[in-house]
C-alpha cells in the first residue's frame, strides 16, 4: 500500500477528487511452469528438451506520479522459451550438436474497471501528477526470437577443428491504440492543467501498428585450434549476414490524420 497515493471518486471528469478509503497497491501474479527433459535414445543419440511456459498479470500497479486506476493492466500470455538440442558423437574424432530455440512474449493491455474508454489523461502540471487515462502503454506487443545453430567438431590429440552456423529471426508487432479486438491504447487527446485550469493540450495520431522482422541474422564459421606444447594458436573465419526490415503495412485514418 501508498498511504499517499489513493484511488479517484470521479475518473469520468477532468479533475481528480482522492478516495480516503481506497489506497492504492500493487497486485501481481507470476505464474512459471519449467520442465527439463533428458533423452539418451540410443548410445551415440541424445536430446535434451527445456520448457518455460508462464502466465502472467499485473493487475494493480502502486506509484506516486499517477492515480491508481489509471494504470493499465498487463497480461503477459502467451509468454515462453523453448529450447532443444541433439548431439552425437559420430566417431572418436567426430562431434555433431545442434539446437533450436524459440522466445516468445506477448504483452496486452487493458483498462482498470474505474476507467471507460473515453477517459482522458489530465497532468497536472504544478505537482506532475495524472489521472483519468494514462497513454505511456501500447495497446499490445509481440516479440517473437527464434534460433537455431548447429555444428561439426574433429578433435585430434593436438589440433581441434570447428565449423558451424547460427541463424536468428526476430518479430516484432507493436500496436498503440485501440484494435478491432476492443483493446484499449492511447486515447487521441491528453489534457495539461496549471492549478486546475486547462493550460494544453497533446494530441496523438493513434491508432497504428509498428512491424519489424529480422530474417535472418546469420553467422557461418570455421575456427582452429593448435597445440605445440606450451603453445596453443588459435585461428579462424567468420562470415556474417544480417538482413532487417520493416514489411509493407497501412493505418487508417484517425481523428487527427488521414489514412497512410
């Protein structure tokens, strides 16, 4: 709890009257499933398989720069990582190891049940305290990683050769304001008080969606190693490709802007 910080009696107006009997708190709720997995499936063949599947909300968020209902609430679902990886040792002198993985975090928003859709962010300026609607949270995002590697070792007694590739793809969908789905962003307009009387005002061409992709970011190479001795060379090679781009997208127009 904030003994300093309390709920507002009207968020529907443009002007925050405290709630004595209502303080404000945080509540979150983390929620983690983990499981790790071992499999030998022959003598030479084994995988290893891991799994961090989670849920989770933060319902009630207490800070003393903002009335509490005002503060969105973030459900992060779905949210996990997944990895997997073989090796196998095709000779004495020969290793093969390879692995997949996968990142996955989705965030939505939603508005406190104090708070309609209407609502609109008021700071006021003398204290830089808001209420109503705050506009710092995206409607929803996506991030999505994926990776993969894999690789070839020889070892002899004084030398070890190793050649190998990683590759990475990233998604990223970033949406500020409200979707076809109903789920509340940032509202149009936004409302700066000096002493409780109107002194600006901010206005945002939401809603629209932000897109960026990376496929791939990839790394071929071939490494060397020798020993003589007390002296161990090491040498190699790397080649690297990165291609990122943002896809062809479209916004509709909004109360401020036309379509583009």
């Amino acid at each position: 709890f904030e003994t300093d910080n309390y709920y507002n009696l009207t968020p529907d107006t443009l002007f925050s009257t405290p709630d004595l009997s209502r303080q404000s708190y945080t509540h979150d709720l983390q929620r983690s499933h983990a499981t790790r997995i071992t499999w030998q499936a022959s003598q030479k063949n084994k995988l290893n398989f891991m799994l961090d599947y989670q849920n989770n909300w933060v319902n009630r968020q207490a800070q003393t720069s903002a009335s509490p209902e005002a503060k969105y609430k973030w459900n992060f679902f779905p949210s996990s990582i997944a990895q997997v990886s073989y090796t196998r040792p095709v000779s004495d002198r020969l290793l093969l190891e390879a692995a997949a993985g996968a990142a996955i975090s989705h965030w939505d928003t939603f508005l406190q049940p104090e708070v309609g859709p209407n609502t609109i962010r008021v700071t006021e300026l003398t204290t830089g305290y808001s209420y109503g609607r705050l506009t710092a949270a995206p409607g929803y995002r996506v991030d999505e990683r994926y990776n993969q590697r894999a690789s070839l070792s020889y070892v002899t007694g004084a030398q070890t050769l190793k050649a190998g590739v990683t590759v990475e793809q990233l998604i990223a969908d970033y949406e500020y304001g409200p979707d076809p789905a109903g789920r509340p962003g940032i509202h149009e307009v936004a409302y700066n008080f000096r002493n409780q009387l109107p002194a600006s005002i901010i206005q945002f061409t939401t809603p629209y969606v932000l897109k960026l992709r990376v496929n791939p970011d990839m790394g071929v190479f071939l490494q060397h190693q020798w020993t003589l001795d007390r002296l161990t060379l090491n040498t190699g090679l790397r080649y690297e490709h990165f291609a990122g781009y943002v896809p062809a997208q479209q916004t509709p127009a909004t109360q401020f802007i036309g379509a583009r």
